[in-house]
C-alpha cells in the first residue's frame, strides 16, 4: 500500500480545509471546505477542482462549519458520488449551514445584479439550493468511538474534538500488506474546561498526524470572561446604546446566550432584550435542544438557558428590520461572526456610524474579512456597495473562541507517548502556523515537523 496526501486547503490559511489521501488507487478527501477572506483565496472556489471531483472515493468530514464542508454541494456538482463521513449532529448542522450558504449567495447575487455593484456583468453564486440538497442523500452518520469501514484496508473512527456541536477528530487505520498505520486529523480542537463543550478527546498514538493551528501562536484565554463581558454591556448601556454582537450561529451564539443570561440573573448587567437575529442560529440553537449529551448546557439545570425569558428569537426579515427602531439598549446577536455576510450586515450599515453603540467581537477574526479590518481601526467599511462611517466602539472578548489556544493545543499534545513520523500543521494563518511549528521541535522534541503549501503533496507511506 502507497500513501501519499495532497493539501488543497487549510494550508497556510484558516479557510478551505481540504486534504486528499490517495491511499493506493482509492482516493479520501478529509473535510471540504470553501476558502473565506482574502479575495485571493475566495478566488480558488472558482477555479477548477484539483482533480475531477469523480475520482474522488469518499469525503470524511471532521465537522460542519463552512470552512470545512462548504465547498460539498460544488463537488458533488461537478461530478463527486461517492459517501460522505461524518457523526449524527454534524449531519444536521451541514444541512443547516449548506442551505444558508446557498440562500445567502443566492441573494447576494440577486442583490448585486439589481444594485449594479458587482464588477460581473451577471453575478451568480458558486452554487444554490437545488446543487446543496443534492448533498444529503450521500451522507452516512454515525457515533463516536464507531468503528467504520471505509473499504477493505481503511477503517475510521470519530473522537470528539470538544470545538462544536458534533466535532470530531479522525483517527484513521490503514492495514497494509505487512503493517497497519494509523492517521490522525485533528479538525478543530476545542479548548479545556469550556462551559458547553467537552474536552477534547485525548489521543496517545499516530503515525501521522494532522493538526491545526489557529491559535497555535497565542494564548487566548481572558482571566475572567464574564467579567470582560459585563464590563462591555454597562458600558454600552451607560451610554445609551445598542449592543451588536457578529455571533457564528454554531456554537459562539449559545455561548454567548449563556453568558449574558448568567450575567443578567446575577444582576450583574440590566435586564435588557436579547435578540437572535439569526434563522440559521435558531435552527441550531434547537438542535442543541435534541442532542442534550453532546454538550454541557443542560447538565444540573431545571430549564434550558435557551428558554431565558429575556431571550427574543427573529426568524422572520420583517421583524429583523424592526430592530433598527429600537430606542432602548438591547444585545443583537446576528450572523455572521466574521461579518461576511447574513443580517449582521444590515445591523453593522444602521449601528456602526452612533457613536453610542457597540460593536462587540467573540471569536476569531479571519486576515481579509469585514470582522478584522473593524478590529484594525478602518474609519469606514463598505457594506452593500456603500463606505459606512465607523464611529462606535469596537470591542473583542477574548476566551470565547471554539479552538484551543497554543497552551490547550500543547495539552492535547501532550497525550501523545511518542511523536508522529509526520506531524502537519495546518488550518493557521502562516505566522501561526511557523511558530506552532517552531514550538513543537522546541518543547516536545518532534521532528519531521512540516508546515505544508497550498497544492503540495508528500509520500507517507511507501509499501506497507
């Protein structure tokens, strides 16, 4: 058996994780994701796919987040037929977040075409409903800790990786002719001791591994979040403002909902509404609900925190647009977290320029996103065509973020009883990545230590 991986995502980038085995003449792609950011990397979602999509055997998803699965419903598109991989509420959530991202790039294109400010004379998406509903039927699920066998010589298992509802790390068994190998990915590791996830699971033994690298050059963690959080609202509050919150819908809007409604029954900020303005927040937010042993929030309370009286859910545009009359402070919790799009856009056009309001960022802001230029103090940002001026504060909570800081990521390491023949690092911007990588050799002793390019490829198994 020859192994050979080839990198045509999440390399050198924190978007488009993309990793292709080919394992012998059977080809597994790990994760699929769609680049976000930098123009030059959205750009790589239009070119052709590395190879044709048909060749492709199996796709095994680590979890559900754009970055990892958005570019199936392109693949299976252009040809991919073959199964799809990945845990039960990974399933639901990719049905989810699949049907929001063509909705929404739907309507984007639509709205371009009428405003006359794309730079195409026809904007189109990259794909739409009908391309992401032809993904579901192809999706196998299952439960940690299962045994599945991909075919005669590949067998997987799901661990959970603590980062989202449904994450997983994936430890893949290879039975060669006269050894077996094992191979792990990590996908995106959660941090330690979080209020609604688990711990990631701890792994002892690869031969190869793979494993990110977002925080993989800073420590993240705030002393005390809630506190940084209250201090944020009675700020905003004082001064008689709103506070808007870009909130991914997986994971970050429950963490924050948990948060502000402690804070609240604590009496440590007013009673105050809280909006979730996001369909697709809301749609997860239930699922939090049917999947109670996949997470903490439930564990030793008499109700769900989602059932806060104070909590207001908006599905309907008619009521989202409402939002901008109110005349009272409120949280306005909207996606998306990186301020990419979705309805957060229409709170950032009327809020940004009072210089009352405030802006409050709970995660990760990619290189190129809206998010990032507003944490690097532009004075104005274009929304729908137009530069609206920055005028209210822009804040960052750090500690709420679903991937484990380089501390956390040393942890999960730390499992390990002796170092990988490979070890990749990979989904982190380059300096991240470098230092991460830079780190390892230093305190754990590893070598063959590698931070790979997009498109390279590497043998990793000859003749097993």
């Amino acid at each position: 058996m020859n192994v050979r991986v080839k990198f045509f995502g999440g390399a050198r980038s924190v978007t488009g994780s993309k990793y292709l085995l080919e394992i012998d003449d059977f080809n597994v792609l790990i994760d699929c994701g769609l680049f976000q950011g930098l123009r030059e990397l959205r750009r790589r979602n239009w070119d052709p796919f590395p190879i044709p999509p048909e060749e492709i055997d199996a796709v095994i998803l680590t979890h559900a987040h754009i970055d990892h699965s958005g570019y199936l419903p392109r693949l299976v598109g252009e040809g991919f037929s073959g199964p799809i991989y990945c845990t039960y509420p990974t399933f639901d959530l990719v049905k989810i977040l699949l049907l929001d991202s063509a909705k929404l790039q739907e309507e984007e294109a639509n709205f371009a075409r009428k405003k006359g400010y794309s730079k195409h004379e026809n904007p189109r998406p990259l794909y739409g409903t009908r391309e992401a509903e032809a993904v579901f039927p192809l999706i196998k699920t299952f439960g940690y800790k299962e045994k599945i066998k991909i075919n005669e010589s590949i067998s997987i298992k799901f661990q959970d990786a603590g980062h989202i509802l449904g994450s997983a790390i994936v430890e893949m068994d290879l039975r060669g002719d006269t050894q077996k190998k094992k191979i792990v990915f990590s996908g995106d590791l959660g941090g330690y001791n979080q209020p609604v996830n688990y711990d990631p699971t701890p792994i002892k033994d690869a031969d190869v591994l793979f494993i990110e690298s977002t925080y993989g050059d800073r420590e993240e963690m705030e002393d005390d979040v809630a506190e940084e959080i209250q201090k944020v609202i009675n700020e905003a509050v004082e001064a008689g403002g709103h506070i808007i919150i870009p909130a991914f819908a997986v994971g970050r809007t429950q963490i924050v909902i948990y948060y502000v409604q402690e804070l609240m029954k604590s009496g440590r900020i007013p009673e105050m509404p809280i909006y979730i303005d996001s369909p697709m927040a809301i749609s997860v937010t239930d699922l939090y609900r049917r999947n109670p042993t996949c997470h903490k929030l439930r564990n030793g309370r008499d109700e769900s925190i989602f059932d806060f009286k104070h909590i207001k859910y908006r599905r309907e545009r008619k009521t989202s647009k409402l939002l901008n009359e109110l005349k009272k402070s409120a949280i306005i919790i909207s996606a998306s977290g990186m301020a990419t799009g979705g309805r957060v856009l229409h709170h950032l056009f009327h809020h940004l320029p009072n210089e009352k309001n405030t802006v409050l960022f709970v995660g990760f802001q990619a290189v190129g996103t809206r998010g990032r230029r507003l944490l690097e103090g532009e004075k104005s940002v274009k929304i729908f065509g137009q530069e609206v001026p920055v005028n209210c504060k822009i804040k960052r909570i750090y500690g709420l973020s679903a991937h484990a800081d380089k501390s956390e990521l040393f942890e999960w390491l730390s499992n390990f009883e002796d170092s990988p023949k490979f070890t990749f690092i990979v989904h982190g911007e380059p300096e991240s990545a470098e230092a991460f990588a830079e780190s390892i050799h230093e305190k754990l002793d590893w070598y063959n230590v590698k931070v790979p390019d997009y498109l390279d490829s590497e043998t990793l198994f000859w003749h097993i």
